[in-house]
C-alpha cells in the first residue's frame, strides 16, 4: 500500500505514542531491565509530548490507509559541543516496518537542513537490527553505546597488584589529574573527540567543593601503593544522556572511569568498574548502567566483559562533507 509521509503535528501524539509504548514493549523483551512503565499508552503520550515540547522540535510521520505506521522527532541542544545539531532521543522515533524510518526522515532531515542543523544524531534501540540497518543505510555510524546489566556483585575477583577503595581528601590532586585522562585519550585515535580538555586548577578547585557530596561515590585504584585510577558512581538520574525510555527505574551508574596511560592492561579499570557495581549493589539499585564511545578500544571491551549488555546506540551523520 502507498505510504504518507507529512510533518508531525500534534494531533498525532495520541497515536503515535501507542506505536511508541509497542517498540519499547518489544524492547523490553530483549532488556527486561528497563523501565515497565512505558508500556503503557499513557506514559508513552507523555513522553511523546513532551519530546514535542522542547523548543524547535519538529518531525514526520508515516501512514498507510490513514493508519500510523511510524514518526520520527528530534530537536536541537544548545550545547556548542554537537555542532549544529539536531538530537533523535530515546522517545523520538518508532515504526512497525524499519524500512518506512528512511522516507520519514527523508521528510524530517529536509527541515532540519534548511534550518543549517547538519549534525545529526540518534538514539536507537540496539536490539532492533531492521532499525539499525535502516539507519545505516541513511548514512548514519554508530558513535556511542548504552549498556546495563544486573546491580549484582561482580563474581570474577580483581586482577592481581591491584586494588580499588572510596577516594579521601588527600586524593584530590591525583584526583585532578586524572580527570583529565579520559578526555585526552578520546582525543587520540581512533576516536578523535573533539571535546574539550580542562585544567588541574579548574579540577582541583570542583574537587575541593564536590569530594564529600554524599550523592556521589568516588573510587580510585592503587597498584603498588600508588592510584592510577578513579571512577564515579551516582544514581542514573544525574546522568543527562540517558532519558526517558532510556532511564531505567532505580538504576545505578558508572558515571566516569580513567586510567593513567601507563597503568592500563593491568587490571586496573575492571577493578574500577567492580567498585562501583558493588557500590550499587549495597546501595539497593536494581540495575547498573553506563555508556561509552565505541571507538574507544579500552572502555568497548572492559565494560562488556563486566556484563554490561547494550541498550540503546547513539547514531551520527554529518551532512555536507
């Protein structure tokens, strides 16, 4: 049958978030440890609505004999760090044929262009592998990852020489320090990010004023009586990426990890990782959640063989070059 596609409007929200609980339904059969309240039509509109509300956002969607058969939705960040964006987030987007993702954002991205947003990203289930392709076969890559998995204690012991403990106040200049190590080696290859990497003062300075807020938990990890490491675990409602469909109920998150260059390949990031799912755990959290940048090499391979499974994949593109 022919297929509609028209800019989204708000009369549509009803319908369309009906599609969207029936995605995350099926979502929730591959990761079971999402959120169940979205199943329900009403808590999918709400989301929907208010992914409509956010300034700028516009979108498509699809219709096949005056049925709904898809939408998609994004609005822009201001963050100067996307470029001239426009954002896809969790509650953005749902089909019941992958292949109609492509003519909805054929409609969607021909505003977003002329609007001069050409940096464009998308938040995916990963489980969905039709959708996925689709995407791909739009030009989009994928950059980033979701991932979570069970607020169990890890049962595979820590390398050996190397030990995690809660950060004190005399760490705070290793602390410093060290929070400059992730952004450096995602500047190098083969991730290339271009995001920007502060100073030890400024470090120091947050460091001074955030070592004993109790909603934060700080690690670092020693090897031979020296730290070489730290890592930060909260509750996931502190996180800003991860929303909405995306933000599991009574979750527990990995919120930073960095390791000296040289003290890597030794064990010492996975004792990071286990400090905070054990912090997890004895926190009552049902679940444990992070995120990486898939062409990190270190972070893509340590926190999958903790158990971390992916949830949803963050999609780029940048038109024009």
């Amino acid at each position: 049958m022919s297929l509609e596609v028209r800019p989204f409007e708000a009369a549509d929200l009803a319908a369309c978030g009906v599609l969207l609980a029936g995605r995350h339904r099926r979502h929730r059969v591959a990761q079971p440890l999402l959120s169940p309240r979205f199943e329900d039509v009403d808590a999918a509109v709400a989301e929907l609505t208010a992914a409509y509300g956010t300034e700028n956002a516009s979108g498509a969607v699809a219709f096949r004999a005056g049925v709904p058969v898809g939408f998609l939705l994004g609005a822009p960040k201001t963050s100067p760090l996307w470029g001239p964006n426009i954002w896809v987030e969790a509650a953005g987007q749902a089909v019941t044929d992958a292949e109609v993702m492509r003519d909805l954002y054929g409609v969607a991205a021909t505003r977003w262009v002329d609007e001069g947003r050409t940096a464009h990203f998308v938040i995916v289930p990963s489980h969905d592998e039709e959708l996925v392709g689709a995407w791909f076969r739009l030009g989009f890559g994928q950059q980033h990852a979701h991932a979570i998995r069970p607020a169990e204690k890890v049962a595979a012991p820590s390398a050996s020489g190397v030990s995690a403990r809660r950060a004190v106040r005399a760490d705070i200049p290793e602390l410093a320090r060290l929070d400059l190590e992730l952004p450096l080696h995602q500047g190098l290859a083969p991730t290339f990010s271009a995001g920007r990497v502060g100073t030890v003062e400024e470090s120091l300075a947050d460091w001074e004023d955030d070592i004993d807020n109790p909603e934060y938990a700080t690690f670092v990890v020693e090897r031979d009586g020296k730290v070489v490491g730290s890592a930060i675990g909260c509750a996931l409602e502190k996180s800003s990426s991860h929303l909405s469909l995306a933000l599991p109920d009574n979750a527990g998150f990995l919120a930073y990890a960095a390791v000296y260059a040289h003290a890597r390949g030794a064990g010492a990031g996975r004792a990071l990782g286990e400090a905070v799912i054990d912090w997890s755990v004895d926190s009552g959290f049902d679940s444990v959640v992070t995120d990486w940048r898939v062409t990190n090499l270190l972070s893509s391979r340590t926190w999958p063989r903790l158990g971390f499974t992916e949830t949803f994949l963050r999609l780029h593109r940048t038109i024009g070059y």
